[in-house]
C-alpha cells in the first residue's frame, strides 16, 4: 500500500469515527437539539472549503513566480475539490438553518458571500476551457486565482462586519470539551480527505496535460 492510498484509507477510517461519535454517542446540545449533530461534519466542510480555496491561491502565486505547469495543475485540482465543499456547506447551511431559522434559505451576510463563491470559481473553471494553450490557460486562471480569493476573507468576516442571523465561527474553543474534541478530529478527518483528494486530482490532471501535449495518435 503506497502512502497515498494509505492517507485515503486514514481519512476515511478518521471522519468514521468522527461521525458515530457525533451522531450517535455525543449528547445532543441542550439549546440546539439533535440539528446541532450536523455542525460536526457543516463545519469542518467550509472549513475544507476555504483551505481549498487558499491553496488556488497560494498555487496561483507559485505559477506567475515560475511559470511551471505543475502549479496550475494543483490550483486548478483544489478548485474543483473547493467548489464541491462549497456546495456541500450550503446544503448542510440550509439543513441546519431551516429547524434552526425557521426558513430554508435567508440571505444572511455568511449565507450570501459563502453562496458566491461557487460562481466565482466555477467561472474560474469555465475560463479554463476557453483556451486549448496550456500556458495561457494557466496565466488566466493564475491571475483569476488571486482575484478571487478577495472573497474567502470575506466570507469569514462577514459575521463580524455585519448583523447576521449565523452564529460566529464555531470552534474546539467555543463549546462543551467533549464536543470540541470531535469538532476538532471533524478538522484533521476531513483536511486529510482533502490532501488524499487533491493529489489524487493532481496525478490525474497530470496524466490529461501530458496526454494533450502529446496530440493525438496517429493511425
């Protein structure tokens, strides 16, 4: 078993474990009831979101500095992984805020910016494909990258800078110790899933890119 494959493995086996304990063995909140459950896997979602969308950043950063392709390849393979987890945090948002609100959807300031997101970087994957040259492909899609990163600070502020029906950041530091022991194996379980994702990505990515250049086979 190669250490990728026995990452995948780790992360699933982690986030396992996370789940029973928050779904079935933690009490439920006392103020929230059995909807707060769904914190534990909301949370470390977006959480896995933002990483995703720091990394098209920081990978961005790497490309326009050296111009090697190998960098593109892993920001364009953490946006994708950022606009599923982006998806993902709405869905569960609305599950929790519908018994929580009282409404399914609300356009809170968290709700709002976080929901932008996924057209800002599935237009940085649309942008993409409006050019078959690698290189300017991934100067686009660098500058892009950086761009629009200006909104995940955003998005975390928002709760901050304007009165919000969502709650502040939840934390390991900001509940019961039992629930932020689970909170925080939601964090390691779920980054690892990510990192196993990505490079998976990456690898395959590679393999497409190297497949173009080579053109199609003759005969």
């Amino acid at each position: 078993m190669n250490k990728l494959t026995m990452l995948g493995w780790v992360s699933i086996a982690l986030i396992a474990v996370g789940s029973v304990l928050g779904l079935a063995v933690l009490p439920a909140d006392a103020l929230q009831g059995e909807v707060q459950r769904l914190l534990y896997v909301h949370v470390p979602v977006a959480w896995v979101m933002m990483l995703a969308f720091f990394v098209v950043f920081l990978m961005s950063i790497l490309y326009l500095v050296q111009r090697q392709l190998k960098w593109d390849l892993l920001a364009v393979s953490a946006a994708e992984l950022g606009v599923l987890a982006a998806v993902l945090t709405l869905i569960l948002g609305t599950l929790w805020g519908r018994p929580t609100w009282g409404i399914w959807w609300a356009w809170d300031p968290r709700v709002t910016t976080t929901a932008l997101l996924v057209p800002i970087y599935t237009g940085y994957l649309v942008v993409r494909s409006m050019t078959e040259d690698p290189d300017r492909r991934a100067r686009w899609a660098a500058v892009i990258g950086l761009i629009a990163f200006v909104q995940v600070p955003i998005v975390y502020l928002s709760v901050f800078w304007w009165r919000s029906l969502h709650q502040p950041p939840s934390s390991p530091q900001s509940m019961w110790s039992a629930y932020g022991l689970v909170m925080l194996l939601g964090f390691v379980a779920y980054t690892l899933a990510f990192a196993y994702l990505w490079l998976r990505r990456y690898r395959l990515a590679a393999t497409e890119l190297e497949l173009e250049l080579s053109g199609p086979e003759e005969g």
